[in-house]
DNA sequence: CTAGGGTTAG
C-alpha cells in the first residue's frame, strides 16, 4: 500500500496529517480497518482526535459496534468531544436507546455536556419519540443557557415535528434569534408530515419573501406539499423556480418533482420526467415504480423493476413495492421470487417487509405461506397481526380471527385498525354480542375518537338491527366525513325509515359535505321506496351538478328510480342519456316495462340489449320472464326461459322457475302450471307454492287451493305472506280451525306481519295511511265520501267480492282488512284534496288486493280521473273502469 | 432538513 509506505517516510507531524486525511477519504470499510490498525500500532489510538474521527467514519458505514469499541479503548474517561462523537454516532446508526443511556451517563459522572452533544441527544429523542427525555433535556437546554443555539433550535424544531407537536415546533422556531435554510427547511418538512400542507407553503412564503435563497431540501419540501394539495398551478410555478435557480437536476429536487408529478395526472408527465432524469438514485425508481403500482399499473411497475435490476440493486422499497404489484395481481410466481430475492439480499427481519408478504401471499390465494411468514417473523408489529388477523377473516375463518386477536393483546396493543376489522367482522355474522363487546373494549383503550372506527360501529349497529346504538354513535361523534354520512344514510335505508334517509341528506349538506357517488347510490333506493319522484329528481339534479351522470351504477339506479316512483318516460329519458350500458341497465329498464305491463316494450328491448353484443345474466331473464307474465305473454316467457339455458349457458334458478309458474298460472293455465312444478327438476319451495296459490285465488279453484296450501304449510316459510295467503284460502272455504292454527303458529314462531299502507304525496307532502291511523285529518270526511262512492258503485253493478268477506275474525284482522283497504283511504283523500280530474298516485307496501282492484276501476270511472297504484310488484293505471294491468298481476 | 413501503370503515 503506498500510503503506508508514505507514511514510515514521514516526520510525526506530517504522519499526523496524513493519517487524518486518510480517514477523510477512506471509501470502505476495510480501508477504514486497515487505517485503524495502522493507528493502533503505531500506538495512536489513544489520540482523541483519531478516535473520534474513527468513530464517526466507522458510523458513516454503519458499523456502530465499531465505533463503540473505538470509544472505550480510546478510554475517555471525561472527555466531552469523545462523548458527544459516540452519541452521534449511535444516533446516526438509529441505536437511540444506547445513545440516550450514554447522555444519562454523562450526568452519571457529572461530565458537563456542551452545544455539541444536545443536538444528537434530542434526535435520539425524537427516533424513540421519548416525551419524558425530550422534556428533560429541554428543560436542560434552558438551564445551560444552550437555547438560542442555532444546531440545537434546528434538532428541537424537528424533534417537536416528529412527534406531530408543531405549535411547539413553531414556538421554538419563532423564538429563536438566528435561523438558517436547515430550520426554515425542518419546519416546513415538519407540516409536511403532519399534512399540513397549507401551514407548508404560507412558511415557504414567509421565507421567500426574506429574499433567502432556498435550497434543494426547500425546494423538495415544497413540491411534496404542492403534490399533497394536488395544486397543479402552484406545482408548476415552482417548478419554474427550479429551473431558474438550476437546480433541476439535483437528485433530490429531480425526484420532488418526479413525486409531485406522479399524483397529478395518471404518471403521465410524472413518466417524462423519470424518462429525462440525467441522475437517477434508488428513490428515483421506487418513486416511479411506487406510482404505477398505486394507480394499478402493477404490469408496467413490474415492467419497470425489470429494467431496474439492470442498472440498479434494488433495495427495501423497491422490493416491497414490487411484493404489492405481486399480491395485486395474484402472481405468486413472481411472488416467491421476488421473496427469495428479499432474503438474500438481507432484508427478512424488516417488519414492515414481512407484513407486506402476508398480504401478498393471501391475495395470491397462498394461505399456508401467510402463516409461516406470520410465525416465522421474531419481532411482531400490531401490523403483523392485523395483517394476519385479515387474513383469517377475508378466508372466512372468523373463530381463527378472534383467537389470533387473544394471541396479539399478549404480545403488542390492538390499535384502532384492530378493532374496525373486527366489528365489520361481527356485523358481517349479525353478532351483535360480539360487537358490543368489541365497543365496550376499544372504548377503554381510547379508539372513541376515532373516525374510522366510529364509521364501523355505526354501521356494526345499523346492520345488526340496534338503529338507536347507531344513531347514538352517530350523534355524539366529534368530526364526521363523507364516510360517516354515507353510513348513516345506508343505515336509514337499512332499517326503512326513509324519512330520516332524506332528512340525513340534507343535514349532510348543512355541515358542508358535498355528496358523492356511494351517497346518491345509497340514497336513490330510498326515493324507490318512497315512490317519492321529487326527490328522487331533486337527487338526479344533484348528481348531473356533482358530475356523477355519466357513472354507469348512478345510472342504472336513476332507472329503476324513475320507474318505481311512476314515471317510465323519464326512466326511457336516463337510459336513452347514458353513453356506456351494462347489463344492469338493460335489465333495469325491462323491468321497469315489466311493471307497467309493458311486455312488447320488454321483449324489444331484450331483443336490442342482445343485439348491442350485451350477453343476459341470469337476473336480465327474471326480468324478461317477469314482464311476460305481466302481460299476459305465455309463449314468449316460455320461450326466453329455454333459451337461458339453450343460447346462454345459464342454468334456470328458483326464481326462474317462480317466474314460469306466474306465467302459467296467471293465464289460467293452472293445471299446466302444477304440472310444471312437478316436473322440475329443483325442489319447489314456497314462492313456487305462492305463486300458484296467488292465481287459484283470483280463479276461484278451491281444488288446487287447498293442496297447494298443505305443500306451503309442510314447507314452513318464513314469510308471513304465505300464511297470510294459506290462512285466506281457509277463511274462504270456512275451514276456521286450520285459519286459527296458522295464526297460532305464526305467533309462536315469533314471525313479524307486515303491517300493510298506503302512502301518496300531495304538494310535496307525503300522506300514510295504514294500520292504525284513523286519526288522520279529514278522517270524517274521508269515510263520508268512501259511503258515497259505495252507493254509485253499486249503482255501477259493482257487488263485494264475499270471498273475502270473513266470519269469526278477530281484533288483529279487522285491522288487516283495514289495511287493505288503505289504499281506499288514501285515493279517497286525494280526491278530496286535488282539483278535479288531476291524475293521482298511490303507493302500497303490499300487493294490492282482488277487491281493492275491482273498487278502484269502478272510482276511476265514477270520477272521471286517472289513478296511478303502484303496489309491491307493479303499476296499475286505473282509467275509464279498466286497469293497464288487464288483471295480469 | 430530503424523496419511496404495510393493515382498516360506507
């Protein structure tokens, strides 16, 4: 070596000097030995200066237990510069702990620390995030008189950063008496992190205006902020700065600006940039391949590793990056490979790495190898658990889930991302025990406050039934966002109290949250529920002002929307707008022809979606089938339902073969249609019954009533229809003790009935009629023009279908015949209470009954109006004395 | 003082 043989040759201070400038430039570490051993026998170790740039150097390389053996041989006994050279460098090489036991021991031996050792010792602090150190050593800052120190100022500013404390970052800031770029650049980094971007750029501002030259640290602060903002303007007025001041091809700068670009518009310019860089680092890469594969290009982020390993040792990120692109698209090849990579390359005790594979190997279907990485990893994060703790519940394995979550509290604290997967765990099983219980535990550990976690439990009690406990939660949260609102208003919909859907809606809107999509998808069923065309229009005028129109799911509902609240035109009007259709829509708007008794319209549809290359699923053939039936069109209903399974390949369900026996049945082919429940080949379960009973009902034919009865009853349904249908097909043939059973049986299984009502909106007021309320307004009057209209009907010819007219009823039925009679009520108040001749709109829960549909064609010939019914299944237009349904319903 | 990585809710 010839510095060595220099050396021999040269006077001890020369050597000296050499020495020093040999550990300046030393380039690896086994330069570094060598020197050191050079130092050691030439019997220099001793020499404070030499240790402590050893000590350094060998830091820089990150050998820190090198350095540390540096440090005691040196024996330093009371030496400060020694002390604050160690501290240094175990803070550089992240052993925080180890460096702050070393300042405690400082104090130990009453060694008085100078401005040089407090800098490391608050960074320390800041890694551990050790508020009581921090605080301590603070406070000593201040009785050393140190606190205007320009070095130290900067350390605090960023250690107040790191622990998201910026008012006192910003008062150590505004307190002190010199400031260079490095605190102006640690402040503004520091509402960087915290995502402050605003408070950002005003320091930016602020520091311009100073007329100070900003550096390359500045400027990448400053592009971070203008990313996060998503301000393109400001991003590339600052852009111009850049390249005015000629730090562009700064590689720090270069990758700001590659970063900001990157979130603007879909990489595409983020992408010239990379193409142009003249320096490029690992950051670089990983910024380019972190882009593709957040905005799911995980093909061209793959692409671009390739092309990386080339030129450039990937490291952590890049692997990790590319693990995700792996999960993402389930390529577990690649993978495994890219795991073995990670291995060799020394990463596999990194955490965060190893959390990342569990995901990985999930998505990739690999559930064996989530749980040998999960077990194999020494050192478990709440992440680690979590991960694994989704794994379990993403498969399914709900008791796996809970007992993963007993095995974490011994290890690590649950955090709050813990509990929310938990409690949409507990309301995907309807556990409600288990959501409580969930409640009562984050509640003592703190999450309260937490927004997602506030969002889950709101959705946790909606859907397990307890709509008081969510609104409960709803109420008393702090902060709400888009989420919280969407929610709650899913939630209304969920326990059908449309009305405060509505109401929530506009709450939503005086807080100043702006609707989204999920919002109008949510609340767009209610108005189908409520049949309530205004606001239904109201929310259609919203989404065209939020720019939601063209969105194919907004669409399609916006269709349905209009169909149900009775408006096929404006349905037509959507589905004529919409520039992309699915098969939803298509099938949205047949079955909106369905309900109006349209079938022609129907089958000329189904006939143009097939045309337009758009292949039918199995829900587009029960609306086809569905319409048919409504309109009396037997042939061809038969006709589509061979076809599903000849053209399409689609195997006819239950709800199909229901479709065909309405068909049949409905037509009078009842006969026909037992057959065909015979014969098919799934077992016929009670809505296949129901639909035949639903027609031997209107036909009279007590024969097949009564067997099809027994098949109900055998089946015990669990709907309350069906009883109520059986129990009415006894009524008529006087049978009062199987009525009487059936009534006991749905007593004792705790089954709900479905309290039937008619509801109608006038002048934009929504009137209910139903059980119950006889205590409407206009009661009176109501009831004394229903006795006048009785009298012209009979006058018409119009006699009372005594089928239905049942002896030995009790107090619950009377109010069931009342109810459904609603529909009586609310024309009647209607009538009362529009001009002559308007059309009127009522709106049923349930299906609207054979007398209900006789007195309604004889009302709307008697008054002269046209009345709009729209019951569970379909719309009646009543006109002149006949029904658009042509009694198919 | 700098850039890029992990789990969660409607």
């Amino acid at each position: 070596m010839k510095t060595l043989r220099l050396l021999h040759e040269c006077s001890r201070q020369t050597l000296f000097s050499s020495i020093s400038r040999a550990l300046a430039s030393a380039a690896t570490s086994t330069q570094l030995h060598k020197l050191h051993s050079l130092i050691i026998t030439l019997g220099l170790h001793h020499s404070v200066v030499f240790s402590a740039k050893l000590i350094a150097k060998y830091a820089h390389f990150r050998d820190p237990t090198s350095s540390f053996s540096v440090f005691r041989l040196a024996s330093p006994s009371n030496n400060v510069y020694l002390w604050n050279s160690i501290i240094r460098a175990l803070t550089h090489n992240g052993l925080f702990s180890e460096a702050l036991s070393l300042y405690s021991e400082t104090q130990r031996i009453r060694l008085q620390p100078d401005t040089y050792t407090f800098p490391s010792v608050i960074n320390a602090c800041a890694g551990l995030l050790d508020f009581e150190m921090a605080k301590s050593v603070h406070d000593r800052v201040w009785e050393m008189g140190f606190s205007s120190d320009l070095y130290i100022g900067n350390a605090l500013i960023d250690m107040y950063c790191r622990f998201n404390d910026l008012d006192k970052a910003r008062k150590v800031f505004e307190e002190m008496p010199l400031r260079d770029v490095v605190s102006w650049n640690s402040l503004i980094s520091g509402y960087n992190a915290n995502g402050y971007w605003n408070e950002a750029l005003e320091i930016y501002y602020r520091f311009r205006n100073l007329g100070v030259v900003p550096d390359s640290y500045t400027m990448s602060s400053v592009l971070r902020a203008c990313g996060g903002l998503g301000s393109v303007e400001e991003g590339d007025i600052i852009h111009g700065l850049i390249e005015k001041i000629g730090i562009k091809t700064d590689v720090i700068v270069s990758n700001g600006l590659l970063s900001m670009y990157c979130k603007f518009n879909g990489l595409v310019d983020g992408r010239r940039i990379f193409d142009k860089m003249v320096l490029r680092d690992a950051v670089s890469w990983n910024t380019m391949i972190c882009g593709y594969s957040q905005v799911g290009l995980y093909e061209e982020s793959i692409k671009l590793f390739m092309e990386m390993v080339n030129q450039f040792k990937p490291d952590l990120l890049t692997i990790t990056s590319i693990l995700q692109a792996c999960g993402h698209l389930g390529d577990l090849e690649f993978g495994k490979y890219v795991h073995d990579y990670m291995i060799t390359s020394g990463y596999e005790c990194d955490i965060t790495a190893s959390n990342i594979l569990i995901n990985m190997y999930a998505k990739c279907g690999n559930l064996l190898a989530s749980q040998e990485v999960f077990s194999g990893m020494k050192c478990k994060d709440s992440v680690s658990w979590n991960s694994m703790i989704n794994v379990y519940i993403q498969n399914g394995s709900f008791d796996e889930a809970m007992k993963l979550f007993k095995m974490m509290k011994t290890d690590v604290k649950p955090d709050s991302v813990t509990y929310v997967m938990l409690l949409s765990m507990s309301t995907q099983l309807g556990d409600l025990d288990l959501g409580k219980e969930l409640h009562c535990d984050l509640a003592k550990m703190g999450f309260n406050s937490n927004i997602v976690v506030s969002n889950t439990l709101v959705d946790m009690y909606a859907k397990c039934g307890e709509m008081g406990d969510s609104l409960k939660v709803f109420e008393n949260m702090k902060a709400r966002d888009i989420i919280t609102w969407n929610t709650i208003i899913a939630s209304c919909v969920h326990s059908e109290d449309c009305n405060l859907g509505l109401r929530m809606i506009s709450r939503m809107r005086t807080e100043g949250v702006t609707p989204d999509m999920a919002t109008m998808l949510s609340i767009l069923p209610v108005c189908s529920l409520l049949a309530a065309k205004r606001q239904g229009k109201e929310i259609h005028g919203c989404i065209f002002k939020l720019g939601l129109e063209s969105d194919v799911p907004v669409g399609n509902v916006l269709i349905e929307v209009y169909s149900k609240c009775g408006s096929l035109r404006n349905s037509f009007q959507v589905f004529k707008l919409m520039k992309t259709k699915d098969v939803v829509t298509w099938t949205a708007l047949i079955s909106a022809c369905g309900m109006y008794g349209e079938g022609k319209k129907a089958v000329r549809s189904f006939g143009e979606m097939e045309a337009a290359g758009i292949v039918p699923d199995h829900v587009a053939f029960v609306a086809i089938i569905f319409a048919c039936s409504h309109s009396g069109l037997v042939e061809e209903g038969l006709n589509y339902f061979h076809r599903m399974k000849k053209d399409y390949k689609i195997e006819p369900r239950i709800e199909h073969y229901a479709c065909v026996v309405d068909l049949l049945s409905r037509s009078g082919l009842l006969d026909k249609a037992e057959d065909f429940i015979l014969s098919m080949p799934l077992k016929p379960d009670s809505s296949i019954w129901g639909a035949l009973l639903s027609a031997c009902r209107m036909s009279g034919d007590t024969e097949i009533a009564e067997r099809v009865s027994e098949r109900i009853i055998e089946l015990n349904p669990d709907d309350t229809g069906y009883y109520v249908l059986v129990s009415n097909v006894y009524a008529a043939l006087g049978k009062w003790d199987q009525v009487r059973s059936i009534r006991k049986s749905i007593k004792t299984r705790g089954l709900k009935k479905d309290p039937g009502c008619s509801w109608m909106e006038i002048q934009n007021k929504v009137y209910v009629f139903g059980t119950g309320t006889k205590f409407f307004e206009q009661f009176e009057e109501v009831n004394k023009l229903l006795g006048i209209l009785a009298g012209l009907m009979a006058k018409e010819g119009y006699i009372a279908n005594l089928q239905f007219v049942l002896h030995d009823i009790d107090e619950d039925e009377k109010r069931d015949i009342l109810c459904g009679h609603s529909e009586r009520l609310a024309i009647a108040f209607g009538l009362l209470n529009t001009k002559p001749g308007t059309p009127l709109q009522v709106m049923k829960n349930l299906r609207v009954c054979e007398d209900c549909h006789t007195v309604t064609k004889y009302i709307s010939k008697i008054v002269q109006r046209e009345l709009l019914v729209r019951d569970a299944n379909r719309f009646h237009v009543f006109k002149d004395g006949a029904c658009s349904c042509g009694d198919y319903w």
